[in-house]
C-alpha cells in the first residue's frame, strides 16, 4: 500500500464517529496531515457534536450541512457538496467509515474526481437488499481501493464478489478500539442513579433498548407490538429505551405510548456505554450494539430477520430473533432466570485496529 501523506476522513452519522476516532489518533501519531468532513447527515448535539468531544475528535474542519432528507435527496447533496471540497482539497486517500448514506455519496463523489477510497469495515454483507445499508455497503466496497475489514467473514464475501484478494486487509473492529479506550471513563454511575437502577450491592437488572430501523420503526403494526411486549417485560424488571430521533418522530405520528418503558432522549456514547456494559440484557436493531455487547459479554436479542455482523451470532452473545416479540418476551424471562447465551471475543477485536490501519497506509 503506497504511503500517504494527506488523509480527508468522510463522517456523517453517528455510528461513523466511534469508527473514525482511533483510526484518526493513530494516524495523528505518525506525520500524516488529517481534515475532518462531517456531511451533516446528523445535526442534533446528541447524535453528532457531543459524540465527537467524548471521543476526543477535533471540531470537523467543515460542515458540509446537508442534513435529513429523503435517500436519494440526502445522497444527492452528499455528493454535491463532496465533489465540491475534494475538487480543492485533493487528499492522497480519503477514508470513509460503515454503511450510511454518508459512506456511499461521499464515495462516488471521490473516485470520479480519481481520489483513492479506503473503506474502514468492509465487507459486511446482511443479503438483504431491502435495506438501505446494504445497498451502501455493496456500492463502497464496488469503488474502494483499499478495503478494511473487521472479520474473516468480510474478507470472504468481497472475494466471493470478484475483489481482488490485494485490495482487502482484515484489521479488526475498530468501534471495539473506541471502546476499549473509553470503558473505563464510562462506568455508568450517573445513569444507574438517574435510572434509579442501583440496590444496595450493585447494579440491578434491567433491560436497556433501542430501536430505529426503519423494518421496525416505521411500521405501526411492528411498533406497536414491539412497545405492548416491552411493557409486560417492564412490569417484571426496569426498561431504559435512549428514543432515536426517527423512533420518536414514528411514536407520536402513530400514536404509540411509551407504557410503563422509561423513554428518554438519545445518551451519547459514554452513558450509553456506561449502560450497556451494566445491562442484564439489550434489545436493539442497530448494527455497532451487536458487536458492543459481544466484546463485553452482554446477551443481546437483535429485533431483525437478518445481520451483516454473523460472528456476533457464532462467536458472540448476539440471537437474531426477527420479528418474533413473543420470543422477545421469553429470552428476556431467561435470561433474567440466569440461562443466558455466552459467547467469545472475535478474532482481532483487540482495541489495535486503528493502529494497524494507520501502519498500513503511513
Ligand atoms: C442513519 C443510518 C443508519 C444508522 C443511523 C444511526 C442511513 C441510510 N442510515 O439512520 O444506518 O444506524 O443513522 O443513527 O444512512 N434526525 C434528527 N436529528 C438528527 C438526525 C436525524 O432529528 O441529528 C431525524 C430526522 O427526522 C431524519 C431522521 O431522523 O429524517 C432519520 O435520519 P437519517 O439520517 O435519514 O437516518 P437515520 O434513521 O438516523
């Protein structure tokens, strides 16, 4: 891999910050000149600009400002306004991070202008093409030069896709290398107690939920299931649910009461953390909390038909249950009565894969 001397990372939504952090302090440790583009598909302090202070990221040096929109609108203003920082700004590779929208329009916008695009997590495939990610995923992967991928099953669906083998290093999870740095200034004391989730000895149990997909969320029969089962799980043991903007936005338009859930705003990265590692179980549909929860031994039940991160399944603590709330409802009940899926920590997932990126392209 050549060496590089001008970096330009692409982020835009939440999930892309933890990603960009180590990769960002690695590369700051050797003499390679980094600018940080934030597209602005995410705006609201909690989604964006206070994630980036806890992961010690400097203020982006631009805002492209494009914010919601539908996805061909949102792609669209994406590419626009990329094309037109990279027109003057010419870096020798330009990284982008995970499978937003972000990652795909920034990506297109980079290979006409001929700039080189390293992919940090590649690979990941789900085969479900109904999801806007996937469609992401395949077209970033497609263009990027330089393929970073988490696990050994990314390395094998790019191959079987015709990649050339040269392109594709597995590096290891770099959202585990965030979290591997930040566990220890997240011991989710403040939230226990605003949560009123502390007895005498310790944490006490509780289930801690999120949920914005789109399969789940914006489907009013789904929602409304998914809340009448987390209010009977509530009636047994506290439910935290951290309501995503998109998730809020479906509760009120379909009028959905939150029951006897605690619904609060979106918690940034390090009380978010700081309650997952003290959960007795998550719920979720979010791609990065199935790997979270595998790396700190944590049941997770993922509210989908399918994922792109299987080792969480095979290796880790991750049960893929659909659309099933019933079957929801009994893993919580055992888990709680102590029959739990344990699991390992993936190959690689050892808080240096931002190190081994910045040596590869430095
Ligand atoms: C995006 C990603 C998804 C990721 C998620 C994490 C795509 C296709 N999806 O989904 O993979 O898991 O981010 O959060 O890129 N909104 C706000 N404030 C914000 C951002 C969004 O209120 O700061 C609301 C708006 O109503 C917006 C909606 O959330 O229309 C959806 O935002 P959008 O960026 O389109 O997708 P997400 O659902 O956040």
């Amino acid at each position: 891999m050549p060496h590089h001397r001008t970096i330009l990372h692409v982020v835009g939504a939440r999930p892309n910050f933890m990603k960009a952090a180590p990769v960002y302090h690695a590369l700051a440790a050797r003499s390679v000149r980094q600018t940080i583009v934030h597209t602005g598909q995410h705006y609201d302090a909690a989604m964006s600009g206070a994630i980036l202070k806890e992961l010690e990221l400097p203020d982006p040096d631009v805002n492209l400002g494009v914010g919601s929109g539908t996805h061909a609108t949102q792609t669209a203003q994406v590419m626009i306004a990329v094309e037109e920082h990279l027109r003057t700004a010419r870096p020798d590779l330009m990284l982008v991070y995970g499978d937003v929208n972000s990652t795909m329009a920034a990506t297109i916008a980079a290979v006409k202008l001929g700039i080189d695009v390293g992919h940090v997590e590649a690979g990941l495939r789900s085969g479900d093409r109904s999801m806007p990610e996937e469609i992401n995923r395949l077209v970033t992967d497609r263009l990027s030069r330089w393929l970073f991928t988490p696990s050994r099953d990314g390395d094998e669906n790019l191959v079987r896709e015709g990649v050339d083998p040269g392109q594709i290093s597995m590096v290891g999870n770099v959202m585990v290398d965030t979290l591997v740095k930040l566990l220890p200034a997240a011991d989710g004391e403040e939230q226990l107690r605003a949560f009123a989730l502390r007895n005498g000895s310790g944490p006490s149990p509780f289930v801690l939920v999120t949920l914005h997909r789109p399969s789940n969320v914006d489907d009013a029969e789904m929602l409304a299931r998914l809340f009448a089962a987390l209010d009977r799980i509530a009636r047994n043991v506290p439910v935290v649910f951290p309501v995503h903007p998109r998730t809020r936005e479906r509760m009120a338009r379909f009028g959905i009461a939150q029951g006897r859930v605690a619904v609060t705003e979106p918690l940034t990265y390090l009380p978010f953390l700081g309650l997952q590692r003290h959960a007795a179980v998550v719920i979720t549909d979010s791609g990065g909390i199935q790997e979270e929860t595998t790396f700190l031994g944590v049941p997770c039940l993922t509210m989908r038909e399918n994922t792109e991160r299987p080792v969480t399944v095979s290796v880790g603590t991750n049960q893929l249950l659909g659309r099933d709330t019933g079957a929801m409802e009994r893993e919580v009940e055992a888990i709680l009565a102590g029959r739990r899926k344990t699991g390992s920590i993936p190959e690689l997932w050892d808080g240096r894969a931002g190190e081994r990126i910045a040596g590869l392209l430095s």
